[in-house]
C-alpha cells in the first residue's frame, strides 16, 4: 500500500494530546504519520510510505502515544482502531472491517490489579500504583457478607507495575482487591 488511514476511538475527556511517530523499523518504508481530528470523539491516522516504496505484509510501521488527562481515578480504557483503507499503487483501495481493541492504564491515586493466566499456564496477578506508594494485596474465599479480608502481600512500588505470581491458589475460587493504607 502507499497509503493507509486508520480511525481511533479514544475515551472521550480521559486520553488527551494524541500523537503518531513512525516505528523505528519502518523508516526506509513509511515517510510520513500524522494524526488529525475527525469528529469531536474520533482521531485519523494517516500513513503514508516513501516515494517508490509500498507497505505490505505484516508489521508494525508507528507507535500511538496518548496522555492521561490530569486528576482522574485509576482505570483500565478501551483504545479502537477501524475502519482501516489502504490505497494500492495502482489506486484500488483495500479496506479491513477488523477492529483492533487496545488498552491504556492510567494509573492515579488508586491502586489496580489484574489478574491473568502467566505464560507458564499459571494464575498470576498484575498490581499497577504509583511509583513510591505502598499498597496491600488482600485475597478472601467469598464476596458474601462478612467478608474476610487475609493480607497475601505489602508491596512498596518501585516502578508502576508489579507482577505477582505464580499464585497458589487453594481448592475453590479466590477474590483480590488492592489498596493504599
């Protein structure tokens, strides 16, 4: 292709300053990114390759970089790219009706955990907080009324994730929360 735009769905009011940079791997094939606003909820990406040379194949050619608007809570957003069309050399356009969902962690004052299967088939969790807080990790058996609250770690974060696990997880089912004391 010699030219390809994308649609970007951003979470309205939360993800701000969008930018595009060309992927350090694709600078003999791609000569320009821009991104531009196309209605007040969407951004257009717009690629576009080096005189005499195509995009094809797959690879990535650019980096979406965004900024968390300032002052609001912890929180896993939702990023959707659509609606692709490239254009052929020859003018044909090709289109992909597959969506590409994405996600931003913005972290704030509140800690986030996430839980996920490792790449070794295990039960691990993910904790995202500020640099310098320390946050509590607590597991109970049940939800129902009164919960029970045991402490499975204290963590002081030195970078905004920490991954912890593989968890041992005794017979039945298991809740986490994270919190900042």
């Amino acid at each position: 292709m010699s030219n390809l735009t994308v649609a970007v769905d951003l979470p309205a009011g939360r993800l701000i300053d969008p930018s595009v940079e060309i992927h350090e791997n694709a600078t003999n094939v791609v000569g320009l990114a821009t991104i531009g606003p196309l209605t007040d909820l969407l951004q257009i990406i717009n690629l576009a390759a080096l005189t005499n040379t195509y995009m094809y194949g797959t690879q990535q050619v650019a980096w979406l970089y965004v900024t968390a608007a300032s002052n609001q809570p912890s929180a896993f957003l939702r990023v959707r790219l659509f609606d692709s069309i490239g254009s052929l050399p020859d003018g044909t356009l090709v289109t992909n009706l597959n969506e590409q969902i994405g996600r931003v962690v913005v972290v704030g004052q509140e800690p986030l955990l996430e839980g996920f299967i490792s790449s070794n088939r295990q039960p691990a969790l993910a904790l995202y907080a500020l640099v310098g807080t320390t946050n509590v990790v607590e597991s109970s058996a049940s939800l129902a009324e009164p919960v029970s609250w045991l402490q499975h770690e204290q963590i002081t974060m030195t970078n905004l994730q920490r991954v912890l696990g593989p968890i041992t997880l005794p017979q039945g089912q298991r809740f986490f929360r994270a919190w900042r004391p």
